[in-house]
C-alpha cells in the first residue's frame, strides 16, 4: 500500500470523525480549506506540467455557476447532480479551449488563461437574469436523494461529502501522477523537446492535465458554492486566481497532501488577519507571503519532507 | 463623424495614459523578467504624492503653474525614493527564482504598499483638480478637451522618443539592450547586471509614479485607485509583447481606440473590451504584438 | 411621556429584583462589518466604522438623548468587533462563520455590498443569529425571500428611482430626453433599469437616449463624456459614487457637459460636501434616506449624532453614519422593548406558583428570538425621523425620503428646493415587489 | 541491402542562407556514415528536417520507402528515427535512471498509459539496467542529471535515443564538449550497443579521428549541399574535403 494514499485515507476518515465533535468555525474553515485544496490539487498538476494558470477562476467560477444554475433552470437542487453538472461544463469548456492553451506556456500560458476568466467576469457582471456582480444564492437541497434542510446533522452530512469528494480527487490524482502518462508532465516541464523526440505528444498531455486542473477546479467551485450558499462573478475576478497562484507556490508540488495543507494554512491566516488587524491585513498577509517565499521556496509541503529525510536518512 | 473623430481623440488620450504606465512595466520586465504588480502601488503613491505636495504648493499662494513642475518633482521623488529601497532591500534577494514566484512577490508588495498608503495618508479622497482646467481647453466640432489632455499625450510622446533615444543612441541604453537580450551573457561580458537592474527599476517605478501623478488632477486620490490601473498595463504590455517598448506603444494604442470606440458604440461590451482585445492578440500572435518568434537551437 | 415611563419602570424592577443585573451582565458583543479597504472605504466603510465606535461609547455612557438614553442596551455594555467588508463573499460568508462561531458575537451589524448581503442573509439563517443589513440597495434581498434573523434598517433602492422621478417631473416638467451614466455592477444596472421603469409610467414620452455603464473604478471618464456631449440629452442620470463619482464630476465640468445638461445623483449625497467646486449648482442629488445633509432636522437625536461624531473624527456626519445609526439605535430598542416586555409579563406572574423561575427568565436577557419577535413591524426614532419595520413581513424598514437641487455657496454645498416624499409614495406597499409595482403604475396603499 | 532513409532534391532556406540546397541523401541500413562540414554547411539541418524539427522548403523524405515529410518529430520518432543533440537533451530534475524510465515507458507502452510506472518500470527493468551498464552510467543513475559531466550528460542522451531499439539513429555531434581522453570511450560504448542492434547510425561530427576510425561512409557538406560521398578514407582525401572543410578545421 502506497504511504501517500494511506495518509490520505486516515486523514479522510479523520477528518469525517472529529468533523462530528469539531468546533462549527472549524468545520466551516476545514470546509472551505478542502475547496481551496482540491482547487489547488489542479493547479499542482498544471505546475509539474511546468504550466501555471492565472485564470484558473474561469473554472472555479463555471462549476460554481453550473451547480447554481440547476436550480433556476432545470429545478434541479440535488447535490450530486450540481456536481455532477460542474464536471461536465467544466470538462467541455476546457477541452475546447485546451487545443488552444495547449500550445502556451509560460507568462503567455498565464495570461491568456487571465483574459478567457475576465472575459466570463465580464459575461456574468452583464447578465442581470443570473444576479449580475450580485450573483445569487445556491441551495443544494437534497444529496443522494436525502433532504437537507430536515436534517439535524444536514450541514454535516455536506462536510462529509466534501471530505469525501477532496478525498476521491487526492486519490485519484495521485494514482494518476504515478501512471506513465502522469509521470510525462515533470517530463515536459524539464525538457518538451525531449518527450515529442521519444515518441510521446506534449500537446496531448498538456491538453488532457489542462482538463482534469479545470474540472477540479470546478468540483472545488461547486462544493465551495454549496457551502458558501452564494456564488457571483468575482469568483472569476484576476484576484481569485490569484490566490490559487498563491496557494499553489506557498504549498509546493511535491506531494497531493501539500494544496490541501497550504489552503488550510492560507485561509487560517487570512482569517486570523482578518479578525485580529481589520485595517492592515493586507499588510499583514503579504509580509506572510513574502516570509514563506523566501524562507520556504519549495513551498510549505518541503518542512515535512525535510523531517521525513531527517528520519529516514 | 462627430463621434469617428471623438473615438480618435479620446482613444489617443486613453492610449497615452496607458502607454506611460506600461512603458515602465515593460521595461522591468525586458530587463529584470518581472511582472510587477506593485506597479500599481506604485502609481497610487505618484498619485497621492503628487495631490499633498502640490496641494501644498497651491495651498501656500504660490503660483498656480508651478505645480506642474512640483507634479513632476513627486514622480521622481517617488521613482528615486522607492525604486533603490524596492529593489535593494527586496527583489535582489528575489533573483533567479522563477518568473511566477516573482510575480507572487510583487503581489505581496503590493497588498502591503495599499496598505501603507493608508496608514500615511488615511482614507479621505485628496484632489488636485486644479492644474486640469489651468491651461485652458481647445473646441473641436463641438466638443470640449481641456488642454491638459495635450500634456498627457505629449508626455507620453516623450517618455516614448526618450526612452528610445536612450536605449539606441546611449552607451548605457546599449548596454541595457543586452542586458535584456541575454543578463547571463551580458553578465560573463564584464556588464555590472545588478546596477543595471536598480536603473531599471527606479526608472520603471518613475514612470509608473508619473502616470499616477497626471491622473491625479482627473480623479479623486483615494484607496483602491492602483488595482485596476494594474491589470489595464498588464493586458497592454502583453498584447504588445512582454519588454516590447514599440510593442507597449502600438499596443496602447490599439487598446485605448477599441475602448473608445466600444464606449461610443456599443458601450455594453466596455467591461470586456480590453480583454476581448488581449485574448484575440494572443490568439493569433501567441507572444504578442511585438516579439520575435525564436526557434530554439538543438 | 409613556417611554419616559417605560424607561423608568424598566430600570426600577432591574434594580429592585436583580441589583446586580446591570453590571454582571457580560456585554453584548456586535460584529461590525464595513468596507476598511478598497474603493468603498474612504466615503462608506471608514466613517461607518467611526460612526459606529462614536455611538456604543456614546450609549454605553448613557449619553444618548431620548428614548435611547439608556445606558448600552438596557444597561448591558456593548462591544463591537469590527472586520473588512472587501474580499468577496467567499470571504465574507467565511468570516461571517467565524464571527459568529468562534466570536461568539450575538449580532452582527454591516454590509454595503448588495453581493454581500444577499450571501450573508441565508448563513444568517443558518447560524441563527440576527443580523442587520445596514446599507446594502438590493431590492432582491427580502422580495425574493423570507428572512427570520435578518433585518435591514434602511430601504433599498428602488425608492430613490422613484423619487428621483416624480421630483424631476415637479421641476422640470417640460423634459424630453435624458442618458444615463452608471457603475457597472449590479447596483448600477438595477438603478438604471428602476429608472427608465419609473420614467416609461410617470412620463411615457420621454426618450431614453443613451446608457453608459463604466466600470468600477475606471478614473477616465473622457469618451463616455463626448459621447454624452454628442447626445446632447437634456438629464443625465447617474448613480456613480465615491471616487467614480468625483473624477467623473471633474472631467465632465472642465469639458462642459453641465452647460447644456442637468445632472440627477441618486448617490449624490454620502460625499456632497466632498463635492464642492465640481458639483454644478442645479444638480438634482437624492438622500438615499432622510439624512441630516438635506432635512433641516433640529431634533435632539440629530444634534447628538452629529456632535458625537464631530467629536470622533472632526468631520460631518454623512450617509453612512446615519444608516449606522439606524441600525444600532433600531437593534437597541428592540432589544429593550424585548426585555420590558418579558418584566411586564412577569409582574402577574408574581402571584402564582413558580415564582422563582418565573422571576428568573422574566430577569434573564431576552433570547435573539424575543428580540426578533419585539423587531418585527417596530417603529422608532432615529437621527433622521422615524423609521418602520413594516415590509418584508416586518424586516425590511420603510422611511421616506427626499430630493433636491444643489447650488454651492462660498465652497458649501447647499440644498434647496428639498421636497420630502414620505413612504407611501416612494415604496410599495405590503410584501409587493417593487418592479411589479412600478410596472402598475405604482398604486398608493388601500387603508 | 535496403536504403533505410532516402531524400530527393531537399531544399532549406534560411533568408538569403541555403541551408540545404538540393540534397539527394540514400542511407542503407547496418551502416554507420559520418556527416561532415564546417559551421554553418547545413548538418543539423539536415538532421533537423529529418526528424521533422523543420520542414523543408521542398523536396521529399523517405524512410523505409514511406514519405514523411512534413511530419511532427513524434512521427517520425514512432516510425522508428531516433535521435541525440548537440546540447544534450535530459530531463534536468529527474535522476540518470528515471530520465530511462520515462524514456522506457513511452517506448514500450504507447497504449498503456493509464498502467503505473513502477509496473512498467518493473516489467522493462532489464532494458533500463542494460542501458546503464552498457554505458557504464550505473555509478550515477541515483544522480540527478543537471549535476553529471557533460560526457555523462552525451551519454545519457544517446541511451535514452537508444532504448527504444530504433531503426534509424542520427546523433549530433556526440562527442563535442567532451574531453579527449573520454571521446573514444564514449564512441566505443556507443558502437558496441549500435552494432549489438543492427542499426543505421548518421553522426555529425568535426573530429575527424571518429569519423576515421568509427565510419564506413561519409558525406561532406558545404554551403547546404553535398560536396563528397563515399568511403571514409576517399573522402576525406578529396581535395575540395580538404580545402573547404578539413582546411579550417585544422
């Protein structure tokens, strides 16, 4: 049994246990950290690939919307099936604007990932029918056919979803970075010339991983929504994406575990800003960043793999 | 004809404002492979500095004219002041680190700069709207420009010329031609790259505080004015080719009458415009306006 | 006299059952939520949160005039703990959670942001706790649902549209033609859209010409300008605000839009004596509200709010201290009409059996749901007159409001020519939402 | 014996550059031929629109009768043309062995991507422990390849070209950048593992001491075309070999 996936596992089940006695607050931030991780776990595959978005709201958005708009268009409030929708507009959007990112790379790659999010910023803030930049409130009223609203244990049945579902894309995004294909993405971020002269197309595989970063992102979307209970435009704004920039740089790719601890991390600080210096917390959040940038360049993830040497020379 | 003519005008005053934030943008990134968001802080900070001095000047009796020359003064007084201690004390630390960490290393100066420009100068809206209507205004077909607009445009006429002049008729604008070309090459050639950077920067940051010091006479000087002002010189420096001086001027422009025009004729698309013109650049010139398309040597 | 009376009745048994009630009580902890960055800071968020610290030093001094004179909230002090509205509502739905969970605040008083309020209503609900949209304009959040633990303590938007327009009507009847230039966002294409609603019923032969809507915090405002200078409309309608507001006041005037054009500010008023020097004298600004800027209003509780925020900040109370006002003054007399209505209720009980524990809840704090119950369809006096609780089933309050054309005087902005349109001619009546009524003609209330 | 690759009338401009001017190239297989000529004749070039890096401006390529111009290096890789470079193309961050591992599982599973490395790894672990101690890279296969010398660096190059068995081996300069005592250990080991195979060797190269000891056949370019072809020894004793190439060289 693969070691990483055990963690994962126990960390899950962990999760979902003390979930129960946990404090509400940090239930909530737990929640919205496994949002942000799974997110992060996209953009983590981007970056292997030697790719990084600064778009990657344009999907974090659509899942939201495309879970939110069930409701209104379909009557449709079924949690699985919000998810489900978030998978398949997320899936078609990004094939479809994969076969021309996939020839980008780099700050061009970046920027004009940035340019299709502010185009959808610029739709959704134009389209009064779905709440313009107010958006509108999402409710996910049924998951796997059970009502919510009646439940006691309504909001907990959510968390265990999102714990389950963060659980699901670690694994499986795991398993696939060990595969043939999924080992190819450090292969190209060192040397693409290399990959295409022995026989195997980048294209393809920047095409593919763009398309699996852009449906977790959605599921991330979707999930934060029904949690959130809101969705608007600025969850495609340049500044979203930014923070998964961050989030991504501050966890360090090494690892599935790392998006999910730096996002825990991030949303503890800026909470913690938030409530403790109202007025300076941007201050207070970039003196952070600059703090883990310089004293921790592979990222957060690189202090437990430093223990983890230490132990096992 | 009427509004053809006001979408030239108006889309060469907008193009000119652009130009001048993102001549300084690109030319850090030509030189020291930064894209810095705290640009935009940097133009919120020529902004305010320009609006208390020369508030100050005005507010002394002096002679209303002279604030011109203080508004220039602030520019450099920013450029000069923050540019060393930025570059010094921060980036240099920076170098060699991948182009997007840089990127986060700007985002992070710059969530703390809006912040301390809040602390310096509180949250209440400082004007300068004076030296706007001192220099009186021309009439075209109708419509009224203050001649103000002359000075942004002329302004921006002659950072463009200087700058060109600068970097292909001056021994040191040589040298920073090849630094931009290749720092590693320029660096084993004897070439002092680090001194070269500081230029750079403080000369970058200078520009960028100018634009915020000649929109400071047009609009209220108050929290948040430096966010959206960035991404408007991203997207232009991108569209023109990443360090591309001609490459920022062309693309100003280009930005500057589409948005003009979308204003005038369909103003529904005004929120996306930019970026419908940034996407379509890219789309078809993957590198932007400006950039030689290098193969690579195997 | 009768709340001189209630008052006195109150403190009394307070004293006499339970003496050391008033100083044992924890105090009551309000999260405040304001924008203390961004664009919004400087004309709303900031002098909120001044206004705010002003008035809970001020109540829990007792300092207040009549009929909150009270010290604190029925004699509990208050805390506030104050957090940034900028961020987005992912953000803010999470610091609401933390607020509320991990503060323990038992209220939460705030939002400008219409995205914001409408995110926060159902968390809210969830983490039932009664919570005070202050200044927020979306007619969306109580029409289109059905609040239990939110309140908000000023009217929303539509009002302004319609006042906007019958007080044009009254002065300038002969217009033909009228643009418009707003915000791009919710907030500005809701007015907008409210607008022309309004315009098309109350005068159907006025064209609507052109509409610009700009993008937040653009600064360059130079080709909508010709633009409207070529149009030549004879109104122009805005609900731009704060810095929008002001650069496009200073680029419109030094090009001389205003010579042949009359300005319409539905937002005019948070920032008017900001505006001295660039508002042109004849600009029709609204109040948003009653606020002191405009109303000559000489009650005592004006004279204290304004004083007590000189005093803070050296400034003028504007807008937003007033809707902060509103919303303090409004959760304080509801909290006290709770806790005077659980003692009256106790006073029979005396006789009967179970006299201690009767005594003991009728003393006890009353509960977020008495408050609630006491909030309900409450009327109360504020700084700028009454305000009443009476739509979305008792949630959303309804005041009237007023316009009025500016002309600046010696670097002051002076309004004159104010006409005051009270509630029932500006609002819709019951739980009918505002477009419908606009759309049949707006209809006055039946008795 | 069969022409394993053929080109007809192969044009490349570069501006006012000819870079291959009308090259009718036959190679057979189980030869090895040498390709020699001063900077800038056109070698890599010639390499280049081969592999497909380049088009060329006209003319047409065979390989194993199969015209594949124009097609995508992947192509022409798949059909069995490998290649090394003149800058040797690793995977920087990744250790000597797992450049071959990866190498490996493009090779030898085309259409099993989704399988997990390690089972591939496993299952072709004989052809990745081959290749190292063939060439002698066993010592630095835990070496993460940015740290190895640039002889090791070449070497690793040509191993990861050669473990997909290729039909076709065209190598860039193998031993430029490397030092005189290591070159003809490297040409050796490469020999031998080329030999073992049955492969059609081309290499680029400036020392003439390879060509000579290493080579059946050499061609000459100069200015894009072919100037000599032919057995080593009479090539490079044709005069307009010596004048133009073999004169500046020395």
């Amino acid at each position: 049994m693969d070691r990483t996936l055990a963690f994962i596992s126990i960390g899950a089940v962990t999760l979902i246990l003390s979930g129960y006695a946990m404090p509400q607050w940090a239930v909530f931030l737990t929640t919205v950290s496994l949002c942000y991780g799974t997110v992060v776990l996209g953009m983590i595959l981007l970056v292997r690939t030697g790719l990084v978005s600064f778009g990657h709201g344009l999907y974090f958005c659509l899942g939201a919307y495309a879970a939110g708009t069930l409701k209104p268009f379909f009557g449709l409030s079924e949690l699985v099936f919000m998810l489900i929708a978030a998978i398949l507009v997320t899936t078609i959007t990004s094939f479809a604007l994969g076969f021309l990112l996939r020839k980008y790379r780099d700050i061009f790659f970046a920027m004009l990932s940035l340019a299709f999010s502010m185009i959808l910023y610029g739709l959704l803030s134009k389209s009064t029918e779905l709440g313009s930049t107010d958006g509108f409130n999402v409710t996910a009223e049924t998951a796997f056919g059970i009502a919510l609203s009646e439940l006691e244990y309504g909001r907990y049945l959510i968390f265990v979803i999102t714990v389950g579902t963060s659980w699901l894309c670690c694994t499986l995004l795991h398993l696939y970075l060990l595969s043939n294909k999924g080992k190819l993405a450090e292969a190209i971020r060192d040397n693409e010339l290399r990959v295409e002269y022995l026989g195997a197309s980048v294209n393809n595989i920047i095409h593919i991983n763009y398309v699996i970063s852009a449906v977790l992102a959605g599921l991330g979307g979707a999930l934060m929504s029904i949690s959130i209970g809101h969705i608007d435009p600025e969850m495609s704004y340049w500044t979203t994406s930014g923070e998964f920039v961050f989030i991504t740089i501050m966890s360090g790719s090494s690892s599935v575990i790392a998006p999910f601890l730096g996002a825990a991390v991030f949303t503890s600080i800026r909470s913690f800003a938030y409530e403790y210096s109202p007025d300076t917390w941007q201050l207070l959040l970039g003196v952070t960043m600059l703090v883990i940038i310089v004293f921790l360049p592979e990222g957060l993830w690189s202090l437990f793999s430093k223990i983890k040497k230490k132990g096992s020379p | 004809m009427i509004s053809f003519l006001a979408i030239l005008i108006d889309g060469l005053i907008y193009s000119s404002w652009l130009f001048i934030i993102a001549a300084g943008l690109t030319l850090i990134y030509g030189v020291m492979k930064i894209l810095n968001i705290a640009h935009g802080s940097l133009y919120a900070l020529g902004a305010y500095t320009a609006a208390s001095l020369s508030g100050l000047w005005l507010s002394m009796g002096f002679a209303p004219i002279g604030s011109f020359v203080i508004m220039l003064l602030s520019a450099i007084l920013v450029g000069i002041i923050l540019g060393p201690i930025i570059e010094r004390g921060l980036l240099r630390f920076m170098y060699g680190r991948d182009e997007i960490v840089l990127v986060l290393v700007t985002y992070a100066l710059f969530l703390i700069l809006e912040d301390v420009i809040k602390l310096i100068w509180g949250v209440n809206p400082y004007y300068l709207y004076q030296p706007y209507a001192l220099l009186g205004s021309f009439e075209i077909l109708g419509l009224t420009y203050p001649n103000y607009n002359f000075l942004l445009l002329g302004s921006a006429v002659f950072t463009g010329l200087s700058l060109t002049w600068f970097l292909q008729k001056t021994q040191q604008g040589k040298i920073l031609i090849a630094v931009i070309h290749d720092s590693e090459i320029a660096a084993a050639q004897g070439i002092n790259v680090e001194k070269f950077y500081l230029i750079t920067f403080t000369l970058g940051a200078t520009l960028a505080a100018l634009g915020g010091v000649l929109t400071a006479p047009m609009i209220s000087v108050q929290p948040g004015i430096g966010a959206e002002t960035i991404v408007l010189a991203f997207a232009v420096v991108v569209v023109g080719g990443l360090g591309s001086l001609p490459g920022a001027a062309l693309a100003a422009l280009v930005i500057g009458l589409v948005r003009a025009g979308t204003v005038h004729i369909i103003p529904e698309l005004d929120l996306f415009s930019v970026y419908l013109v940034m996407a379509t650049v890219l789309i078809f010139r993957p590198k932007g306006l400006f950039s030689s398309q290098e193969e690579r040597k195997i | 006299m009768k709340r001189l009376v209630n008052t006195f009745v109150l403190i009394t048994m307070i004293l006499i059952f339970c003496p050391k009630c008033l100083s044992e009580e924890p105090p009551l902890r309000i999260g405040f939520v304001s924008f203390l960055s961004g664009p919004a800071s400087s004309d709303y968020g900031i002098p909120a949160r001044n206004a705010a610290m002003a008035i809970v030093s001020s109540l829990n001094a007792g300092a207040a005039p009549n009929p909150h004179n009270m010290r604190g909230f029925s004699g509990r002090q208050i805390e506030l703990v104050f957090i940034d509205e900028a961020g987005g509502t992912t953000k803010q739905v999470t610091e609401f959670n933390q607020l509320v969970l991990r503060h323990k605040v038992d209220f939460v008083i705030g939002y400008l942001s219409s995205a914001n309020c409408l995110a926060i209503a159902p968390a809210a609900e969830r983490l039932k706790v009664l919570t005070i949209l202050m200044d927020c304009g979306s007619a969306q959040v109580f029409e289109e649902n059905n609040y239990k633990y939110v309140f908000r303590t000023r009217s929303h938007a539509t009002m302004d549209a319609i006042a906007g327009a019958k007080y044009l009507l009254k002065i300038f009847p002969e217009i033909e033609n009228f643009s418009g230039i707003n915000p791009n966002y919710a907030y500005g294409q809701e007015s907008w859209r409210d607008w022309n609603a309004v315009m098309k019923v109350l005068a159907p032969k006025v064209e609507s010409q052109s509409s610009h809507m700009t993008k937040l915090g653009t600064g360059h405002f130079n080709s909508e300008i010709s633009s409207l200078l070529t149009k030549k409309s004879q109104l122009i309608h805005s609900s731009l605000w704060g810095g929008d507001l002001k650069a496009f006041l200073i680029q419109a005037k030094a090009r001389g839009l205003f010579k042949s054009t009359r300005l319409l500010l539905v937002a005019g008023e948070p920032n008017l004596q900001k505006l001295s020097g660039f508002i042109p004298d004849g600009t029709i600004v609204g109040a948003r509200g009653m606020s002191s800027g405009m109303l000559d209003n000489q009650s005592d509780l004006n004279m204290w709010l304004k004083s007590i925020f000189k005093k803070e900040t050296g400034e003028t109370a504007s807008y937003p201290v007033y809707s902060v006002a509103n919303a303090i003054l409004g959760l304080k007399k509801a909290y006290e009409k709770a806790r005077l209505s659980k003692l009256q209720k106790a006073v029979p009980m005396a006789d009967v059996a179970g006299v201690q524990e009767g005594m003991k809840e009728a003393y006890s704090p009353p509960n977020t749901q008495q408050i609630i119950e006491s909030f309900e369809n409450l009327s109360y006096e504020t700084p700028n007159g009454k305000v009443s609780m009476i739509q979305g089933n008792g949630h959303q309050a309804v005041h009237g409001t007023s316009y009025g054309v500016t002309r600046t005087l010696e670097g002051k902005v002076n309004i004159e020519n104010i006409l005051f349109f009270p509630a029932k001619e500006v609002q819709p009546p019951g739980n009918t939402k505002s477009l419908d009524w606009i759309r049949n003609r707006l209809p006055t209330r039946n008795p | 014996m069969t022409a394993v690759l053929r080109t007809k009338n192969l044009l490349k401009n570069f501006g006012a550059v000819k870079a291959a001017d009308n090259l009718n190239i036959t190679l057979e297989s189980d030869t090895t031929v040498g390709l020699i000529g001063s900077n800038g004749a056109g070698k890599t070039t010639f390499l280049n629109m081969v592999t497909g890096y380049l088009t060329p401006d006209h003319g047409t390529i065979y390989f194993e009768n199969e015209n594949i111009t124009g097609k995508s290096p992947r192509d022409i890789t798949r059909r069995g043309v490998y290649r090394s470079f003149q800058i040797p193309q690793v995977f920087n961050t990744m250790t000597v062995k797992e450049n071959l591992e990866i190498s490996v599982s493009i090779g030898m599973n085309q259409p099993n991507y989704t399988k997990h490395i390690d089972e591939t790894v496993n299952n072709e672990s004989s052809i990745i422990k081959n290749s190292l101690q063939k060439f002698k890279l066993e010592e630095y296969q835990e070496k993460v390849a940015s740290q190895l010398p640039e002889g090791t660096r070449k070497l690793l190059d040509i191993s990861m070209a050669l473990v997909m068995k290729p039909k076709l081996l065209l190598l860039d300069e193998p031993t430029s950048g490397v030092s005189a005592e290591e070159k003809f250990n490297i040409m050796d080991m490469v020999m031998n593992a080329v030999r073992s195979e049955k492969i059609a060797v081309l290499f680029v190269e400036h020392d003439m001491e390879i060509i000579k000891r290493y080579t059946d056949r050499t061609l000459a370019f100069f200015n894009g075309r072919v100037i000599a072809d032919g057995l080593t020894n009479e090539v490079l004793n044709q005069e307009n070999v010596i004048e133009n190439i073999l004169g500046s060289s020395i």
